[in-house]
C-alpha cells in the first residue's frame, strides 16, 4: 500500500509515521508514506499557497492551483483508489472505513487547513471527506496521522500478531475484553481466577461477556449497529 499525505506543515509528520507500528511496517515494505510539502507545488516566487477570499470573509483561503498540481503529479504516477481531504464536516471516520481502506493500494490524503480551501479542490479534486470526530483541529495533520495509523496496523503482517488486529475493540462493534498480566495479585486486587483456571472455552466465553457488558456499559450506541 502506499499512501500520499499533501500538506503545508510536512514537519509536523516527524514522529507521528516515523516510530512504532508505522515505522515497522514501512522497513517491512508493507506501506510507503510519503509527505509533501504543497508549497513545492507552487508557481510563484515566494511559494504563497493561499490568497484572500472571493467576497471578503475573515481570513486566507488555500488555492487551488497548488493542490491541483500536487494531486496530478502524483495521479501521473500511479492510479489512487480515493483522494481524500481532511475535514470536521466529512464523513465520521471509523473501524469500518480504516479496515475498507486497509485493502486500498494507493491513497492521497490532502490535509485540510484551519483557513480553509478553495470549495473547488473539494468538488472536482476529492473523491472523499474525512472527519475524525465532532471537534475542531487547527489543520488535518493530526486527522491524517490518526487515519494512517489505524489504517497500516490492519494490513497483514503490520503487527507481530496478527490475530490481536481481530480482536481490537470496534472489530465487532464490541468493545475489547479487559486484559490482565502477571502478577496475579497485586496490593491485594486480583486477576479474576477463571483466566488463571486452564479452561480456553470458559475463558473466551467470560471475555465475550466481558466485552458485551463493557458495550453495554460504555458504547450502547455501537449494539445498535449489530442489530
Ligand atoms: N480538520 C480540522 N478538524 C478536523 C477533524 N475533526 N477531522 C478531520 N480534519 C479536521
């Protein structure tokens, strides 16, 4: 897979994809992200991507001729499944979409910013809009980041064992079981006794209350969607 993140602060990516799980699955060939700067897509002198708005709102608006020339220059490369833009009012991302896209080839993710983008990047360049929840950032960096996370630690091989991508929290619409390691007894509070018993179909029998009690408790919102 790779994935294409076009952006106007490309530094603030240092340390998001570059340590743990993404940094393993780059070195393992499994994904290649590549982050770029859109002011290396501009044409004029002082690499300006943004301009004052057509009717005179607060603020500077990102133009479209830099984006159209990143996002083509890559399209010449290689076919993208989705081109998608980062912003509070998209779609809600969830475990559904970042296992969707865990099975693309090749992403564009365009980084929205806090000033805003020419509305024609979004109808005739976008193929998706992407929110990562109900709040606002000051860019879609951290939107990007998030998504590229969930999305590379799906795909095979991505973490050690694979099974545990499975059984994350969201899979089933069910919340994770708890988990516990040793010691068994710590200041008194104990592990509970059935996942030291040696009995595997009682012990995933019990996590599967577990995790239909904590859904219940927690997320009553995601049972729905199993209905
Ligand atoms: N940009 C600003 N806020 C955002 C959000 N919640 N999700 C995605 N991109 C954003």
């Amino acid at each position: 897979m790779r994935i294409d993140i076009i952006s106007v602060l490309p530094e603030m990516f240092t340390g998001l994809v570059d340590c743990s799980i993404l940094k393993r699955a780059q070195d393992k060939k499994l994904v290649e992200i590549a982050i770029h700067n859109l002011r290396d897509y501009t044409t004029n002198k002082h690499r300006n991507v943004d301009d004052y708005p057509f009717g005179g709102e607060a603020g500077m608006v990102l133009q479209i001729e830099p984006i159209d020339n990143a996002i083509s220059a890559l399209k010449a490369q290689r076919d993208y499944n989705e081109i998608i833009y980062t912003s509070p009012d998209g779609e809600v991302f969830n475990q559904k979409i970042a296992n969707e896209m865990s099975s693309y080839q090749n992403i564009i993710i365009l980084c929205g910013h806090y000033k805003g983008i020419d509305y024609r990047v979004r109808e005739h360049l976008i193929t998706r809009e992407i929110s990562i929840g109900d709040y606002v950032l000051t860019g879609g960096e951290l939107a990007a980041a998030v998504m590229c996370d969930s999305i590379v630690r799906l795909l095979p091989g991505a973490i050690g064992d694979e099974q545990s991508a499975l059984s994350d929290s969201f899979q089933d619409n069910l919340l994770a079981p708890p988990v516990y390691t040793r010691p068994a007894e710590y200041k008194g509070w104990k592990v509970p006794d059935i996942l030291l018993s040696g009995h595997q179909a009682k012990i995933d029998d019990w996590k599967l209350q577990q995790a239909m009690e904590r859904t219940e408790r927690l997320r009553s919102d995601l049972l729905e969607n199993n209905k």
